[in-house]
C-alpha cells in the first residue's frame, strides 16, 4: 500500500510506494504514486486519473511483479519509457504484456531497447488517460531519445535528464553535455520555478531549487 499521508519524494528500493493526488483544471485529479525498484534504486511513476481509473506508466524498469501489485486493475493507457538505458526497461515485456498497454519510447533510442515501441515519441505530443493527460517532451543529451514527461505545467517526470544537483550522466557513449544542457534551457528551465520534478532516480526537487545552480553546471561540465 502506498503512503498517501505524507508524500516527501522519498522512497527506498523494496520499501513502500508514496503516493499524492495533483488537482488538474476542470476539477481532474490525477494520483501520483511512486515506486524504487532494485538494484538500481529506480523511480516507477504511476499516474492515475482518479475518475475513470485510467493510468500511464512511466518506466517500467524493474521488480515486474511489485509494478503490477501497484498497477492492479487500472486500465494502462501507455507505458513511457524515458530513455533506452537498460535500468529504465528490465520489467517492460513483463508488464506490457500484462496490462495490454501501448509501449511510448522516442525513435532515436529505439535500437538500445529490444522491445519495439508501438508509438514512437513525438515531441510536444500528448497522452489522454481518462479526463487527465501529459505531454511528451523531447529532451536529447543523457541519451538521443530522452524524453521528460509534463503533467499539467506543474509536475514534471524528468526521467534522467535532471536530478537535484544537476543533469543526468553524459559520460557515456550516448551522453552529449552541451545538448542536454540545451534541453534544459530551453525546456525543463522554461517552466515555472514551482513545478515539482520527479527525477527517474533518487528524491524530487523543483526547477525552483535547480535553477540557481544552472551557470555552475555550465562551468564545471558535468
């Protein structure tokens, strides 16, 4: 069962799942509930649209049988997988296969990623799931296909473009710094100082915690 009582952004890998309902426009509520699978302590995000009990899933990274304790009996519009690094897709053939659900992954990390993708990400696309939907955005630089995901304008599922303290790894064959700062720029620090950031490792921040530090990530390079 998650914790509804006390959502902080913190959860431990095989410890309970947190959950906080985000009021929408028109009266929409969307729960947010969040997972830490091992061993590489990831963020599973669930978010359901309380009226209808419809859902989307964003990564399916792991641990496929507690995912689908939490999924239940949820109708799974799509599952979202941010980006083609192997720790965000270990339970992905599990838990498509269970729920039916459409799998979202962006084309230029379709090759890191055996499981095709029914839809390919499109930047500035959108998701409906019951009354609530997200929009997809395309954020390169910790991989080519990095995709962030924007419930509202407030909450943000930044996969592992950006965590508290910084943007995610671009030491990797994949990684480019000066593009992944761009994305940030352009999209992820374009948004209000108070949107919530739901990083795909770790605890949350806000862009409004994070924004300070941007010229000194730009200086140090990583």
């Amino acid at each position: 069962m998650a914790d509804t009582d006390h959502y902080r952004g913190h959860v431990q890998p095989g410890g309970p799942a947190i959950a906080r309902t985000v009021p929408l426009m028109a009266g929409v509520q969307v729960e947010v509930r969040k997972l830490s699978v091992e061993p590489m302590d990831n963020n599973v995000y669930l978010l359901t649209e309380t009226g209808s009990g419809a859902a989307v899933l964003i990564d399916a990274a792991n641990e496929a049988d507690r995912i689908l304790a939490e999924v239940g009996d949820r109708d799974i519009a799509a599952i979202v997988t941010t980006h083609g690094h192997g720790d965000h897709w270990q339970a992905l053939d599990a838990v498509a296969d269970a729920t039916g659900a459409p799998v979202y992954l962006h084309p230029d990390d379709a090759e890191m990623v055996p499981r095709r993708a029914e839809v390919p990400v499109v930047d500035l696309g959108r998701i409906r799931f019951g009354a609530a939907e997200v929009e997809l955005l395309h954020t390169p630089g910790h991989t080519p296909g990095s995709t962030c995901v924007l419930l509202g304008d407030r909450h943000l599922f930044s996969g592992d473009t950006l965590f508290p303290g910084g943007p995610g790894n671009t030491a990797t064959p994949q990684g480019d710094f000066p593009t992944i700062m761009h994305s940030l720029r352009i999209r992820l620090f374009a948004l209000d100082d108070g949107t919530w950031v739901y990083p795909g490792h770790g605890d949350d921040t806000t862009i409004g915690a994070e924004r300070p530090s941007l010229q000194d990530w730009e200086a140090r390079g990583w």
